[in-house]
C-alpha cells in the first residue's frame, strides 16, 4: 500500500496546479437499446495522434479525429504531463484507448458497431474553458451526427 | 489533469443525447467533476486498463464499465471496480 500512498502525493502535488471545475449534478441519457445494438464510439485524453497529425501542445484543448480503420500501433502518445510513466501506453495504446479490445467486442457481438470515428483529447488542460464551451461540444454533435449510441472515454 | 478532461468532454456528449461511461483513476476529481457514469479503478496514473499487453485483464474491466450503462440509478454514478490494484499483496 506504500505505493499506493506515493501515487496520492503525486496526484496532490499536480492538483495545486489545477483548478478543479465543481458540479452539483450529472446530465442523463438513458440508455434505450440493449448494447449489442448500440453504435460506440471511444474518447481518449491521452494525446495519440497519428502520424500526419499535428501533434498536441501543451494545455492543448483541440482534438484529433481517429478512424476506425487505423491500426493502434501508428498512434503515438503525444501527452506531456509529467505525472504518469509513459511506458505502459508506448508499449500498448489499448492501455488508455482500448480500440482492439473494442473491435473485438464488436466481431463477438457484444455490442451492435463502432463508430467510423474516435477522438483524441489531450489530457493535462489547466485551463479547460475552451474545452467545456467549444471543442467538447463540438465532438459531442458530430458523433450525435453520426448516429452514435454510447461513448466509452479514458483517460491515461 | 486528465481525469477532470475526460468528465468535462463525457458531461458535453451526454447531454446531446448520447449516454456515455468512463474509466477514472482519481475519486475526488470524479466527485466534483460528477461525469454521468465513471468505474473507479486501482491502479496508477497511465494504466487505466489495468495492464499493457493483457487483454484479459483489458476486457474485464471494459466489461465492468459497461455494465454501468445498466443502472438504473440516477447519475452521478460511480462505482469501484471489483479488480485489485496492481500493487495489492506486493509491497
């Protein structure tokens, strides 16, 4: 449990710098198809980006858009933030943008399809403002646009 | 950081209408943050799947995030995983 201790520090330490947003309530969609019917979509804050992309910055609050297609091993990890070893996403991206995972379910019949798209968000956004009012909503229309039913989101 | 990211894009994606879940790492950002459904895991910063390369492990706790979707209570919804945090019975 020493660790486990460690990582609390470290997660303290980082949150001086942060300025938490506070919230009294949660939005509600409930969710009116079984899963194996339902369109998925994956939303990842760990900063991967494929190889024409440009890569993040910094208190970055733009996203990349992911195809379906890719194979994850082209993803590189482009989070910068100091406070999380980087080696488990460089040695598997399904770590924090579990696509193979999700492909799998989808030829097992677990869930109905994935989307054609995902999104990639950097992670470390001290000042999220343009996050919540611009880009968040406007990743949130284009998957409604697309027909998606369910969002599963991780971050690193 | 990035768990407080990830609240703020699933808030925007469920309220157009689209119901979402999250994997966290950090409670106290989950509890003010309030993101509709988020499964609380034990392990370190970076490993929100638990382990690189073990897609066992990978699919249980998909699995369990999941499930989320099925409660019927009244969001915020956070739950512990059932798995053990890596340095559980080592240190």
């Amino acid at each position: 449990m020493a660790s486990i201790r460690k990582i609390d520090h470290i997660i303290q330490f980082f949150m001086k710098f942060y300025r938490i947003q506070r919230y009294k309530t949660s939005p509600h969609t409930p969710l009116c198809l079984p899963l194996n019917e339902c369109k998925v979509a994956l939303i990842t804050t760990a900063g991967f980006y494929l190889p024409e992309q440009v890569p993040f910055d910094s208190n970055d609050c733009s996203y990349r858009e992911i195809p379906n297609s890719i194979q994850t091993q082209v993803l590189s990890a482009g989070h910068k933030s100091e406070a999380y070893d980087k080696r488990g996403i460089e040695s598997d991206v399904n770590l924090a943008f579990p696509l193979d995972r999700f492909k799998e379910l989808e030829i097992e019949g677990k869930i109905g399809s994935l989307n054609h798209r995902h999104f990639s968000f950097m992670g470390s956004i001290t000042k999220p403002k343009s996050l919540i009012k611009r880009t968040a909503p406007e990743v949130a229309q284009m998957l409604k646009s697309d027909g998606v039913d369910v969002a599963f989101l991780t971050p690193v | 950081m990035c768990n407080q990211s990830v609240g703020l894009i699933q808030r925007a994606v469920e309220e157009t209408g689209i119901s979402t879940v999250s994997i966290t790492l950090v409670e106290s950002i989950a509890k003010r943050v309030k993101p509709p459904r988020a499964l609380l895991v034990p392990y370190r910063l970076g490993h929100p799947l638990g382990e690189p390369n073990n897609p066992t492990l990978q699919h249980a706790i998909i699995a369990e995030t999941l499930e989320l979707l099925q409660d019927e209570g009244t969001p915020p919804i956070l739950k512990s995983s059932s798995q053990k945090g890596e340095f559980d019975g080592q240190n």
